[in-house]
C-alpha cells in the first residue's frame, strides 16, 4: 500500500511539474494581432506578444508603441508618406530612409544592412548597438520598409542582456508587418 501511495505521489509530482512548464511556454507564445491606422493614412497590421501593452517610450512620431517593461522588450513603428517627402523637395529610396533611420539611433557607428522581403515587401534590416554613451546597452533591430505610398521604420529593442530571450519575439513581430489596403 505505501508503494503505492509513493508511486501515486510521484506521478502527480511529474504531472504538475509537465503542466507547469507546459502552462509557462504556452503563455509565451500567445500572439495579439494590432491593426493600426496612423493620422497620415498609413494602415498596417502587425503580430505582437500578448503581455505587451501600450506605451509611450519617447516623444517620436510613433503611430504604434508597445512595450513590457517586466521583459524590457519594446516595439514602435513610424510610418512616412511618400507624398509628403517629395513634397518637401526630398527624393528618397529605400537605402537613404535607412541610413536617415540608422542615423537617428547611432550618428557614430557603422552598421551593415541586410535586405529583406517581408510579406513581399523590401526592406533593410540592420542590428544597432549605439556606440553613444547613454544608450551603450541597447539592441535595437531597425528594419525600414517601402510600400507604393509610404516608408516604415519598424524598432524592436531590449537591452542587450536581455536579448536572447526577446530574440524570436522581436524577429516574429518584424516579419508579422503587414499594409492593409484600404
């Protein structure tokens, strides 16, 4: 009877351990889907974690902000109308909006941009740790997009030791990006 009893204990044991960890990674893996329509007429539809929530990081032209501050993970996306670019005299491709965007988070380092296609969209992609002192421990991944009518600059970033846990969700919410035709 107490054989029993030990071996009855031990398979509950492993029981609530499995759905322990079962529970844990099944958490991390639930997506919400955001839909954005920014005031310059840009619409587009991404993936995110589902523990991210909206934040406002800084004072940017952000038509989207979500961040957890638990994991240090944090997304924003700035779109820009072709129009209005060329309205100002500006005659811009994919690789000098890129080099704008690579600029505004590091004026100091040399960053080797990868092309991309996400969702048959081209884009660049460069990963960024400033050489600035006051973001020295920053990752962002900067990937610049280019649509008939307007560029994205979509930034995922997360401290660089926090990086491998946020790896796969930065990468997931980037390839998730999508126009929405209206």
């Amino acid at each position: 009877m107490q054989k029993r009893r030990k071996i009855l204990f031990v398979i509950l044991f492993i029981f609530l351990v499995v759905g322990t960890v079962f529970f844990w990674l099944m958490r991390g893996h639930k997506m919400m889907d955001a839909e954005i329509t920014a005031s310059n007429g840009s619409h587009y539809r991404m993936k995110l974690p589902g523990d991210l929530e909206p934040s406002h990081t800084n004072d940017s032209a952000a038509s989207l902000e979500y961040g957890n501050a638990k994991r240090q993970l944090y997304v924003e996306v700035i779109s820009e109308s072709k129009a209005k670019i060329i309205s100002f005299g500006l005659d811009y491709d994919l690789d000098t909006y890129m080099k704008i965007a690579t600029r505004q988070l590091d004026n100091e380092g040399l960053y080797v941009n990868t092309p991309v296609t996400i969702n048959g969209y081209q884009a660049l992609q460069a990963d960024i740790v400033p050489k600035n002192k006051n973001e020295k421990n920053i990752h962002y991944k900067l990937t610049c997009l280019e649509t008939p009518r307007f560029f994205y600059r979509v930034v995922t970033y997360t401290p660089v030791s926090a990086l491998e846990s946020n790896k796969s969700d930065m990468d997931l919410i980037v390839n998730s990006f999508k126009e929405v035709d209206k």
